[in-house]
C-alpha cells in the first residue's frame, strides 16, 4: 500500500455500520519476533497490515527468515538459516532505526545465537522510551552490554546465560517481553517479578507454551520460566486490538454514530468499558460484539463526592496510556469538566494545540496534565489544517475531524498507518469521506 501525504477529512458525517478491529498491533510486534526462537515454521494470523509490522517483517526477511503470505494477514515464518551478520550491516541499521519494534529482536537473538546488535530504535516521539530496563535484565542472565556513541548502536553477547531473579525496576511491556523470550531458552529458572501483565504479553506466553516453553503465572506480575534446551513450531492467532476497540467507541460518541464493533474480545477489555461510561458514553453487548448507539449528547460523570473526573494511565489491569488520547477528544464534546492525566509518558499531550486551534476548550496545566472543558455539541470543532505527531495523538485528530465542521487536512499521516490498517478504507465503507491525497 502507498503512503500519502495527507488525509482530507470531511467533517459533520454520522456513520452506520459495522466494523471489524484489526489484529493487536503490540501482539504483533512481539510474535513476530518470537518467531527466531525456532528453526521449524511457526504460522501467525490475524496480523494487522500496518506499517511497523511490514517494517519488522522486513528486518526478519533480510536476516534470511524464510517467510510466506498464504493468505491476508497471515503469515509463516521459519528461521532455520540466520544471517547474523546482517545484523552488524547498514542496511539493517537504517531499517531497524525506523521502527521501535525492533528492540524486541534482542532476546529472540541473545537465547538462541548468543549475541545481537541493534541500533537506538526510532517510533512515536512521546517522551523518554529508555531502554534500560531490557538491558538490566539481560545483564542479570548474564549477558554482557556495549554501547556505540558514534553509531548510537547497541552489542549485547550473551554465551553463557543463566536463569535468574529478575525484579524488574518499571512495569515495561516491551521490557517484560524481551526478557521472556531471552529466559525460555535459558539454562535453569528465571523469575521475572514486577512484570507487565497486559494481555499482549499473556498472548505472547500462550504461543511460547505452543512451541514448547515452560512458563507459569501467565495474567500475573511474577513470570516464572524454566529454560528448555528447543522450541518447535506453532500456529498463533493475533488478539483484536483493544486500542482500536477503544478509538472505534470514541469515533461513534463523537460523531454521533450506531457502530457494531465486531468480535471485540470481551474477556480482552479490562477497565475500557468503564472509563468510557465515566464520560457518559455505555456500550451494549451483544454476545460478544459491542454494540455503541448514536447518542446526542453525553455527560462526564463526577467521583462521588462531586469532585471533577480524574482519568489517568495505569500499567494493566489499569486504563491503558494508548486511549488516553481518545478520551481527551471525546471529553471536548462532552458536557462537564475532566482532568486527564498522562503519568506514563510526558509528551503525549502536546497534540492538544491543534484541538484547541478547532475551538476545544482545554488547558494544559503540564506535560502530563490537561483539563478539558466540555461544552457539549453547543460549540462544535471547527476544521483546520494540522499535522500527526505519533500514532495515537494521530487517530484522535481524524476523530476530531470526523466531528468538526468542514473540511480538515491531517499531515504526517504515516505515523497513522504505523499503528492502523487502511483506516480511511474502512471507515468509508461505513460513511467517513476521507481521501488520500498527495500534497
């Protein structure tokens, strides 16, 4: 798929259909790069055609991974020849430059050839994305670290690991995955205390245990693993992305809309359902699609003693970091007042100019905190030209245009085809106009 420049939105447009969520675009990242714990063929489906992934595909086909597309978004997958040297090429510094998926090569590549290079991954520009974390958990395996300033790139050897206890010092989803998969072809028993417990990384330990991997505490914050000397091959099937569950649930209140979200994986959800009733807005399920009615008007709920709305992120089980975007344009149209607090990450509200620009009322008090007026539908956004900043700020101004009155152009729109696949498609087949265009 070619990427354009811009998005031209047509605002003022209710849609009525159904719409089914893509695969798990964090799932994927990680699956994908479990796959170099093998050399037999491991089969994953449901994976989203989004642009990181095709990135991290990529970097996989140029260390010699054999890779096949039998069908739409699935694919196999078998590293049994591995060009470990393409690690150290340029060609692999550019490509895995571009894309933060790319650190979750490291433990797939340090359990099974004892080494692995990378360089500083690129991704959203959200704040401070360090790194430490992995290689403090690698250390603690026994693995050894080099850092390349000229380069900005990283060596870790890693020829004789260990198990170990590992008391991880942040609750790091990438960090908690990379350190799994370095563990499970490890020597002895490796606990991993503190860890993330997203449904990503329970989705990555059920394919480890497929192909073998003896892993218990799955859906907890402590992670036991017992090294095995081999992983065989397996088929996985990609979780549907909650993140885009949740940004379908903000576009219906927004825009005034009846979506059926198909297939929204229930059990999968957490807390979502609940913020978004806090702001007024109560999805129906039926069996297990989620049903959002369109709704004139919605009306942030207050805490109990009258004190305004607070939503914050949390690790899970708490409100995931990557809806918090979606909440703040929601609240713009909203009736009554809510502070949104972003603690994970200290950049991630800086998108809320251009919402202001549309006539949105908010204050940002910091970098991590703004309050939202909502003024119900009486003031309505107003379309304006405006740029994406990262993948998520990017699909909450679409959602804003979608809502504004008038025409709006989105630029930088490949940061949203980095995390959402054929959004504009999709969203056209159920009334959206938004065309592609090349400015």
């Amino acid at each position: 798929m070619s990427i354009a420049s811009a998005f031209r939105v047509q605002g003022g447009l209710q849609l009525k259909g159904a719409i089914r969520p893509q695969g798990a675009k964090n799932e994927a990242l990680q699956v994908i790069a479990a796959v170099l714990l093998t050399d037999q063929q491991v089969v994953i489906s449901n994976v989203p055609d989004i642009l990181d992934v095709r990135r991290l595909i990529d970097l996989l086909r140029g260390l010699g991974v054999k890779i096949n597309q039998p069908e739409p978004n699935q694919y196999s997958f078998q590293a049994d020849d591995i060009d470990i040297d393409y690690l150290a090429s340029d060609a692999y510094q550019v490509t895995a430059k571009r894309i933060r998926g790319s650190v979750m090569l490291l433990g797939p590549m340090i359990a099974r050839f004892g080494k692995a290079y990378m360089p500083k991954p690129g991704g959203d520009k959200i704040g401070r994305r360090r790194l430490d974390t992995h290689i403090n958990g690698f250390n603690k395996l026994g693995a050894s670290f080099q850092f390349d300033k000229t380069r900005e790139s990283y060596y870790i050897g890693g020829d004789n690991l260990s198990g170990a206890y590992i008391l991880m010092e942040e609750i790091s989803v990438t960090g908690t995955a990379n350190i799994l998969m370095a563990a499970v072809l490890t020597e002895g028993v490796t606990t991993i205390y503190n860890a993330a417990c997203e449904p990503y990384l329970q989705q990555l330990c059920k394919m480890l245990i497929l192909m073998g991997a003896n892993i218990t505490g799955l859906g907890s914050n402590k992670l036991v693993v017992t090294g095995v000397d081999s992983l065989s091959g397996a088929h996985h099937e990609i979780m549907p992305d909650f993140i885009e569950i949740g940004s379908f649930i903000g576009l219906a209140a927004m825009t005034q809309s009846e979506l059926t979200i198909l297939d929204a994986a229930k059990a999968d959800l957490g807390i979502i359902p609940t913020v978004f009733q806090s702001l007024g807005v109560t999805p129906q399920w039926k069996e297990n699609d989620l049903f959002i009615p369109a709704i004139d008007r919605y009306e942030i709920q207050p805490f109990i003693d009258g004190s305004i709305l607070t939503v914050y992120d949390a690790p899970w089980p708490g409100f995931t970091p990557d809806l918090i975007s979606i909440i703040l344009v929601m609240a713009t149209q909203a009736i009554g007042s809510v502070l949104i607090h972003q603690k994970m990450f200290e950049s991630r509200l800086f998108f809320v100019d251009k919402l202001i620009d549309m006539g949105a009322q908010i204050i940002l008090c910091d970098p991590h905190r703004a309050t939202v007026i909502g003024l119900g539908r009486t003031q309505r956004l107003r379309a304006i030209e405006m740029t994406s900043p990262d993948i998520r700020a990017g699909v909450a101004l679409l959602i804003a245009a979608m809502s504004a009155q008038g025409t709006s152009t989105i630029h930088n729109i490949q940061q949203i085809d980095r995390g959402y696949e054929r959004i504009d498609t999709r969203l056209n087949a159920i009334g959206a106009q938004i065309e592609r265009v090349q400015i």
